[in-house]
C-alpha cells in the first residue's frame, strides 16, 4: 500500500467551495433514474474578510471598504428567487452561512436574511442554523443579536490558541480573543464548533497537544480538527512555510483523534468530532450525498431531479455576481449542467466514505440513481482486500481502509 498519506480534510461547510467536488461536465446524464429526491440544505457564501489569510484558498476577499450589505441582500433575494423553481415544494433541513467571514455582516442584516429564507422556503421549525464567525471581539458581541434572529449553531475559526502560530497563520485574532469569542458564543447558543489545525508552521508535537488541551477543556458540542495543506493559488503555495512533515502530521492526527475520543468526542468523518446528539447535520448531509442549493458568489449547489442530477456554481467575484443577480436572467451563474453517470459512482464515495460508519448500501441507488451492481466488482475487490467492511447492508471503509482513503476512493475514478 505504500507509505500512509494524510487523507485531505475540509473546512466547516466547505463542500460549497468545490475543493472536494469533480466539476460539472456539460455532458449527457447517462442512464440515471432516481425514484425519490434526498435531503435538501441550504449554503450561503459571504466573501468578505477582514485580511485574506496566506493558506486559504476559499472565495475570499478582503474589504477595501464599507460591507456593501444592502446590495448583498438585494443581490441574494434575486438569486433565491431565481432557484426557487428548482427547489419548489421541498424542505430544507439546515442552513450554513459560511466564508469569508459571515460575522462581519450587522444583526440586522442576518435577521433580514433569515426572514427571507423563512417566507420563501419549507425552512422546517427545527433546521440546524450555522454561521461561521471569526473570534474577533467586534464580531462576537454580536453573537446574542444573531441567536435572537434565530441562528443555533456558531462555528468559530480559532485554528490555534497560540499566538505565534496566530500570527504565522496570518489569523487577526489572538488567543485571548478566541477564548472570550467562545464563552459568548457558548452563552448565545446550545451549538457551538471549533475550527482548529494541526501541522502549522514549526509546530512542534507538544504545541499540538496543548492545542488539542485548550480545545477539549471548552467542552463545546462539536470540534473540527484538520491539517494544514498548502492549496494551490496561495500565499502559502507560492512561499511555502516550514511545517511538519506527512509523518509527523500523521502522528498530530492519531494524537488528536486518540484525545478527542478520550474526551467524549466520537469521531463521526475524517476531520469531525461531536459529543452524543451534536453532529453537524448540514455537513452530513454533503457526506451522504443529500442536495444543497448555493447562494452567493462562487456558491457550488447540487441538486437531484428525477432525470438526474445538476451542479451549479455562481460567479466568483462578488460585484459580478451581485451586479448580474439582480438582472434576474441566470447571467450570475458561472456553470449549470448534469453530472455524468460516469462520475456519479467517485462523486458518490468521495462524500460517503469519509463518514466512519459510512452510509446504508441503498443510497447510492437512491442518491445516484445507479445500480449498486455498477460498482459490485469493485466493492468486492475492496472488502476482499480488506480496506472495506464485509458487511452487504453498508458501504463503509474498514479501520484500515481508513487510513488509506485517498487509494481507495481512487478506485472509483471512471
């Protein structure tokens, strides 16, 4: 099997910034026929920061000036309501407003754009509400206004509470700002997440392992905990800072886990961890394959139909895409077009096998409109192999398949 790689992990909400995702081929369906439609959630995209970090590689950009909000929500009500026949009639089990830094926007306008999803969507009573924020202390005094307008879940970006590694990180927060931003946001709502890294800049083995000490000691429903990687189109991808190598972060990782699950986290996906009853049902819902609309600029959705399924993304640059929304016409969609039946079997993987327990067999005929059969030989040379469970009712990787996700997923590739 060769040496252990790290298997990639994504951001909180991430599934919308298309870095797990094939990109949409303008090509026939091929023979899919899906019988019911999966679960269905929202993503909204706000791309402002306040500083581009050198390791993101989301659509970001930092503000030059004034947060043009009332253009914003202008532009996002023409592109909900440009979708609305896509989706028309359908619930919508969360919500994520993610970026970019979504806690620059005011209360204000959170409890407006909530309103609007509330009178134009089957928005259920109890959807999981997600707002990602930065732990900057302006931001997080306005955490109780945001809850008020009905937000319930906060994931905070802390991604380290050591102030060197802040700084190298290019993060505007301190480590005493983190600590204050998660107090209110814990006395705000029942649900809160943190964003944390692994392998940074000279990060040493006992610098992770405080990390992971500070992080537990906040008793917060759910952490995420995932590894630095230089992405392409970086500051970091083009003057790229010492950090740990594959086998040193490999350790990081199986301390973390090790930790984590010590503490009462079970380890429900790669890079998630959550206490009983607190995992992040927006996320599952990208893991198993469910449909989500994006809204926003450069917002991926997918979305099923009986025929077959659609991925659609937005333009990129947010005056664009604000500028063409409100045109009403579709000119703020960058791409709109069927998946392939050929890359429906890797799409499929890709999400399902990154949970640990992986999903019932039947939904990759529901979610895919395939027959499971398509893919037979090749389960069957996994289990065989020993890198999936032996168990026909699920698809699963096994403990060590797990370790070797990237070779197995690779499989699947038409």
């Amino acid at each position: 099997m060769g040496t252990r790689r790290i298997i990639p992990v994504v951001q909180e909400g991430a599934a919308l910034s298309g870095r797990i995702q094939t990109p949409v081929k303008a090509v026939d369906t091929g023979r899919t026929a899906l019988t019911s439609l999966p679960p269905l959630a929202l993503y909204v995209h706000v791309p402002w920061c306040v500083r581009k970090c050198p390791y993101c590689d989301f659509n970001s950009h930092e503000l030059k000036e004034d947060l043009p909000e009332e253009a914003y929500l202008q532009a996002l009500q023409a592109d909900l309501e440009q979708s609305l026949p896509d989706i028309w009639g359908r619930s919508v089990i969360s919500v994520f407003i993610g970026g970019g830094t979504p806690s620059l926007l005011s209360a204000h306008a959170i409890d407006r754009m909530l309103s609007l999803f509330r009178s134009h969507l089957n928005l259920l009573p109890d959807a999981e509400i997600t707002i990602e924020a930065n732990p900057g202390t302006v931001e997080a005094g306005r955490f109780d206004d945001y809850a008020r307008s009905g937000i319930n879940r906060i994931s905070l970006g802390v991604q380290s509470f050591n102030n060197a590694a802040l700084h190298a990180l290019g993060r505007i927060h301190t480590a005493e700002q983190a600590a204050r931003a998660i107090e209110l946001a814990q006395r705000a709502v029942g649900r809160v997440n943190l964003d944390v890294m692994f392998a940074l800049p000279n990060q040493t083995f006992s610098q992770c392992e405080e990390d992971i000490r500070q992080a537990v000691a906040w008793a917060t429903s759910h952490l995420s905990f995932y590894n630095l990687t230089l992405e392409p189109n970086t500051v970091f991808a083009k003057y790229p800072p010492a950090v740990p190598d594959d086998d040193a972060a490999a350790v990081m990782q199986e301390t973390v886990a090790q930790r984590l699950q010590g503490a009462g986290y079970e380890r429900y996906e790669v890079s998630a961890y959550a206490k009983s009853g607190a995992r992040c049902v927006h996320n599952v819902n990208y893991w198993e394959f469910g449909d989500y609309l994006g809204l926003g600029p450069g917002a991926h959705g997918k979305l099923s139909f009986h025929h077959g399924i659609v991925r659609q993304s937005r333009l990129k640059n947010p005056v664009s895409w604000m500028e063409n929304a409100v045109k009403r016409n579709g000119s703020h969609l960058a791409q709109s077009g069927p998946v392939a039946a050929a890359d429906l079997p890797f799409e499929f993987m890709l999400n399902a096998l990154r949970l640990r327990h992986g999903v019932p067999a039947h939904y990759f005929e529901d979610r895919t409109g395939l027959p499971l059969i398509q893919v037979s030989k090749t389960l069957q040379q996994l289990t065989d192999q020993g890198l999936l469970r032996p168990d026909p009712s699920r698809l699963c990787a096994s403990d060590h398949g797990w370790q070797y996700l990237n070779e197995v997923l690779a499989r699947f590739l038409p």
